[in-house]
C-alpha cells in the first residue's frame, strides 16, 4: 500500500475553487504568507491573489504571536483583496473570514466549531483555526489592500502538537486524506467568495453571532498586561464587542488592542 501524502496543488486548487477572481499560487516554504502577499501587494498584484504555503517558518499572529506552521499539516494561506472599505470596517474581511471557514469545517467534517471573537476559530475549546488581516490604508481612509491570512490546523503533527500548545490546539481532520488541504483551502475560499460579494450588507453578521462563543459568556479582558474580569454582551455592526465589567461600567473593545481569555 503506498503512503499518503497530502501535498497542495496548484491545478488541483484552481479546479476546485469556484470564483473567476482567485489566483492560487503553492510555495513549498515560506517565512510568513501574509508577509510574502504584503510584498506582492505593493508591487501592484491584482485582487484574488492567493498565496498558500506547505510549511511556514515564520508564521505570526495579531500581537506578532507565533502561528506554528510545520510542513503539510495545515492550510497556511494569504488572500489578496482590495476592497471599497473605509479601514474601519476591515474586521469585517477577518469576520467574513471566521464565517468561512465554520461553514467549510461543516461542509467537510462532522465538527461544528465556533467563533472566539474576533479570529479564532475554536473546536471544544480548543484552537483550530486563527486569522490575521493585514492592510494599507490611504490618505482618505480607506483600505487600498488587504491580506487575509488564514492558518487552520487540518492535521495534528507526527508526535501532536508541541507541549507549548496540545492543551490548546486541535485539528480538523483525524485522519490523513490526498487532496484534503486542498479541499479546505478552496471550500474557505468558496466560502469566503460568497460573503465577500455583499460584504458592507453586513448580513453575516448574525451568522458570526450565532457562531460565537464569547456573547453570553464570562470573559477577561486583556490589554496592557492587566486582566480585568468582564461580560461579552453583544457584537456590534463593527465587530467591536460590548462588554460590561463587574463594576455595571460597559465598553466597546475593538480587537487591535484587546485580546480575551474564556
Ligand atoms: C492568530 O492566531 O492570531 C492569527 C494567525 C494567522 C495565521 C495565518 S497562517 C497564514 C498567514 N501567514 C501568517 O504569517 N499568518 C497568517
């Protein structure tokens, strides 16, 4: 019996993605996807470029965390878009995002995972997924590009995750399937596609509501080093969540400053 190996391809992806718009590009290895399409972007690459990786050495988060990245056990992917957005509203791209990819895990598994707001897609608790939109933005406001960056765990690694992270990390297959990676990649992007064409409709947004696991919830508000114990309430049009602490003082937390804990 031959060894399986799930290894991305260029003319397998482009088959399965759907939409005119998407380009995809595999590199073996690279630093960071997001970092190698912020490049392209400057240099004028077109909307829909995508860029995927096999493996990433430098993969990175928001806050400049670590996105461990090893070598055919995720979909570690950029997309190019350049959006009519004012930067205000560019949590929408990473929430349509987060959208995208609950439904792509639904589609191809029998896992229902959830969102944590505002990019971290969660399975039992555990991270399966993590999204990190980088963007221009020009002198008027508004967004001239954006990269999306999606990494999602697909398998767990030979020997599981490093001790760092397999009490928080999971993955979205159990087992090795050839063409799976790719499946993933375009069922997000397809996924992605279909958001994206009404995005500033903003209709998504009670899906990515639906799909939280913050609202409701008790929660620790994290920023600048201190933790302060909180209540999500609600998020709004803009993604910012409203939270109100236990001293009945409410505040908008926009998701550049502030990161939460469960
Ligand atoms: C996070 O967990 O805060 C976001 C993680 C985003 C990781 C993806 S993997 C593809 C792209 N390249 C990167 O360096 N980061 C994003």
């Amino acid at each position: 019996m031959s060894e399986i190996i799930d290894l991305h391809s260029t003319s397998h992806l482009s088959e399965l993605i759907k939409g005119a718009d998407w380009s995809a590009t595999v590199l073996d290895e690279v630093d960071s996807t997001n970092k190698y399409l912020k490049a392209l972007a400057r240099e004028g690459a077109p909307h829909g470029t995508v860029i995927l990786a096999e493996g990433q050495t430098a993969g990175h988060g928001r806050f400049n965390r670590v996105f461990f990245s090893p070598d055919r056990c995720g979909v570690y992917m950029s997309l190019l878009l350049r959006p009519r957005l004012h930067a205000e509203e560019g949590l929408l791209i990473t929430a349509a995002a987060a959208v995208a990819v609950c439904r792509a895990v639904e589609t191809l598994t029998h896992k229902k995972p959830n969102i944590k707001w505002v990019n971290d897609i969660l399975f039992n608790g555990k991270k399966l997924c993590g999204i990190l939109t980088e963007g221009s933005v020009s002198e008027n406001g508004d967004l001239e590009w954006a990269v999306l960056g999606i990494g999602i765990n697909a398998y767990l690694p030979e020997g599981g995750f490093n001790p760092d992270i397999k009490d928080i990390a999971t993955a979205v297959f159990d087992s090795l399937q050839e063409g799976s990676r790719d499946l993933l990649a375009a069922t997000v992007i397809n996924e992605f596609q279909r958001i994206y064409e009404t995005l500033p409709r903003k209709d998504f947004l009670e899906e990515y509501k639906t799909r939280s696991c913050v609202i409701g919830r008790k929660i620790e508000v994290l920023k600048n080093g201190t933790s302060r114990p909180a209540t999500a309430l609600d998020i709004t049009d803009n993604c910012e969540l409203l939270v109100t602490f236990t001293d009945n003082t409410t505040e908008l937390l926009n998701s550049g400053e502030i990161s939460i804990k469960l």
